[in-house]
C-alpha cells in the first residue's frame, strides 16, 4: 500500500489557516466575517512599486541570478544602510518570500537531529520549516504577564545540549508584537558566543516599532559570523503576494552553502524583484503613515481588549500583532465557536488560536493573537462582536 513519509506526518497544520473553511462556511451564510487572524494589511500597496511592473519594458520574462538581480542586491545595501545594517550585495540572497529564507537558513546551518532554541509564543511557520529540516524546536516560555519579554538568560542555559546549534529570534515579534531591547539582544549575543551558536533573527517588522527602539542582531558587534537575518518586503510595503524575502549574512561558509539551495530552486520572482527595487527609491517618509495608523489601530485594540472583563492584553511594541487572555478554557473550541455558531448583527471574527504557537503543550490554551490590519471602525466593529461572544460562551 502507498504511504506518505514521516515528515507529510508530522508537518504541523497552520494554526493561523485551519478555520478557513468555517469562515467560508460563515460567509456562504450571509456573514460578514472581520479577520483578524492572519497578518494581511489592508494598507495600500504603494501604487509605484505596482507601476514600475506595469512599466517595466519587458520582452523576455528571464531567469534572475539564483541571489536575485544585482541591481536589486545593491540597492538593498542603501536601503540596509539606512536602519545600521552594513552589508555587501554578495552577502545577500533573495528568497521567496522570508519563508524561503527560513528554509534556506534551517537546511545550511543544521543538521537533522540538531536543535534550535526559540522563545514562545512564536511565528508557527519556524516549526513547519524545522520539521521539514529534521530540527527539534526547544521552546522556552515567556509570558504575557511581562508582554513577553525574553526569557532569563538562565532559562536557555538549563536546555542548551550538545545537539543545540542555535536560537531563533523575531523583533518586533510575531504574534506578541513584543520588541527586544538592547540589552536583551546584548545577552543574546553572549549566549551565543559562549555556546558558539547560530542567532536566527526575523526582522519583517522593523519599520513597525512604537515604543522602544528597533535593534538588529546584525548590529551586534561580533556576532558577525553567528548571525542570520531573515526578511521581507511583504509586511515592509503590504505586498504580501509579491513573495520577496532575503537571506542576510555575513558568514561566507553560510552564504555559499545557502547559495546551493538557491541555485537548486532556479532564481526568486523576477516582477517581484522589480517592484523590491522601486520600493527602495520611496521616500523615507513612505512610512510615516502606514506606522502612525498601525499605532493608532494597536492604541484602539488594547483599550477595547483591556476593557472588557476577564481579559488581558499587553501593549505591543511594535508589529501589527497582539496576545491576549481571555476568560476562555480552549481558544481552539472558542475560535471555532466563534465562527461556527455565533454571530452579533449578523457579523462575526476570526481570531488565531495561541495555543498554536506555543511549542510546550497546553500553553496557550487561554490565549489568542489578534492582527491589527483593519481600519478602527472595523476593530472596533471586531471588538464588538467578540465582547458580546464572551459574555454568552460556556453558558
């Protein structure tokens, strides 16, 4: 009989689309649904980016070198330059989105069989591409009393093994919205170098930083060789659907191994890089808006959140996300519920069950992460629905 492997086994469901069909079933109903569940911005894509595709004077859709067109990578280091990041064009290899690069990185730097040490709650996808890397996931808890500051020093000693090569970071965090302080990357860098470990940092959400101010790991003074950096345009300019991301390094051995993985799958986007090229001649005031409305959004949820009884959000630092408790016993059943038989004026919201980004089992299950990418009258609208659903579920 015909089987599938292990690995199709094992790879986990996505927490953030696994209540897709009941949404579908929702709306086929006549309900309008307010998603909150998933990090799709509903700013406008700037129209320039989209108009250097529709211009752009093309006879043959080519290949691309397998890092990305040079014109790309280079002007890549402006725009690197601009936050601190100081890096050559042949450090950088453009990916399919910061997926790929979460790939690419797992396959060069480890082995199957190695672990990796990543605070939780964290972005679910890392346990796909672990899976599928033969890597076990370590989590070590933060939690929503301190907004999810990083775990004690301490705690990443007590499960460090010989079989740990390294530690995932995301600053500003998805799906806490957190944001590592200085002094929190400093121990990080120790840590790392004590133990001579790989620092994995996902940094999609770097314009997005409210309260604190946003620090690469590549900023850290020798950790050249230990750093990472995953990214993307996708969160950067709402383009999600371009699927443009980078693999940053400094380390050659690294570069040139991921370089065979990149090779292996041809070459990324090509309109894509196009559009990532003029997304970098925007003025730097491009992001005053989009970040003031996202604060905005943020100020407005976590009111509303904290208003109601039993709950609690802290107030993220940055990105669009935020977690929050609420006075629920199954955030799985209660997502489900909330799209499946319960509705307010006829509208409804789909939230993002916490319990799937949490690697230790049965955390999370009072939790829930909520993606401030509608407008304020639909949060509030959202906000509504979902004060109402608390005061009738369970009863």
């Amino acid at each position: 009989m015909l089987s599938i492997s292990n690995r199709g086994i094992e790879m986990p469901p996505s927490p953030i689309r696994k209540l897709v069909p009941y949404a579908e079933t929702a709306k086929k109903k006549g309900i309008k649904v307010y998603h909150l569940n998933i990090g799709q911005p509903d700013i406008e894509t700037p129209p320039a980016i989209m108009d250097a595709v529709r211009n752009a004077d093309i006879k043959v859709l080519e290949y691309s070198h397998s890092a990305g067109n040079e014109s790309y990578r280079r002007k890549l280091t402006q725009y690197y330059k601009k936050v601190g990041i100081d890096v050559n064009y042949d450090q950088i290899i453009i990916t399919t989105g910061g997926s790929e690069a979460i790939q690419f990185g797992f396959f060069t730097c480890f082995n199957p069989g190695d672990e990796v040490i990543v605070p939780e709650p964290f972005y679910a996808n890392y346990n796909g591409f672990a899976c599928a890397a033969g890597v076990k996931v370590v989590p070590i808890t933060s939690s929503i009393e301190t907004g999810f500051a990083l775990p004690p020093i301490e705690d990443f000693e007590k499960v460090i093994t010989p079989k740990t090569k390294g530690i995932i970071i995301c600053s500003p965090n998805n799906p806490t919205g957190y944001l590592y302080s200085k002094a929190e990357m400093e121990s990080l860098k120790t840590i790392c170098l004590k133990h001579d470990l790989y620092l994995f940092s996902d940094e999609a959400y770097r314009e997005f930083c409210y309260d604190g101010e946003y620090v690469s790991a590549m900023h850290l003074e020798g950790m050249e060789n230990h750093v990472v950096l995953m990214d993307t345009i996708s969160k950067r300019y709402s383009a999600c659907g371009a699927r443009l991301g980078a693999l940053v390094t400094k380390n050659k051995m690294v570069y040139d191994a991921a370089m065979k993985f990149a090779q292996a799958r041809l070459s990324p986007p090509g309109l894509a890089q196009i559009m990532g090229e003029a997304a970098i001649d925007l003025p730097d005031s491009y992001f005053e808006a989009p970040k003031a409305e996202y604060q905005k959004r943020r100020d407005t949820l976590v009111k509303r959140l904290n208003a109601m009884p039993g709950v609690f959000c802290p107030n993220p630092g940055g990105a669009f996300y935020a977690m929050a408790k609420l006075p629920i016993d199954d955030c799985d059943k209660f997502c489900q519920w909330l799209l499946e038989s319960f509705s307010y004026n006829n509208q409804t919201v789909m939230l993002a069950p916490a319990s799937g980004f949490y690697g230790t089992p049965g955390l999370g299950k009072n939790e829930v992460r909520l993606a401030y990418v509608l407008n304020t009258t639909d949060l509030n609208a959202a906000m509504d629905v979902l004060e109402e659903a608390l005061k009738v579920y369970g009863k």
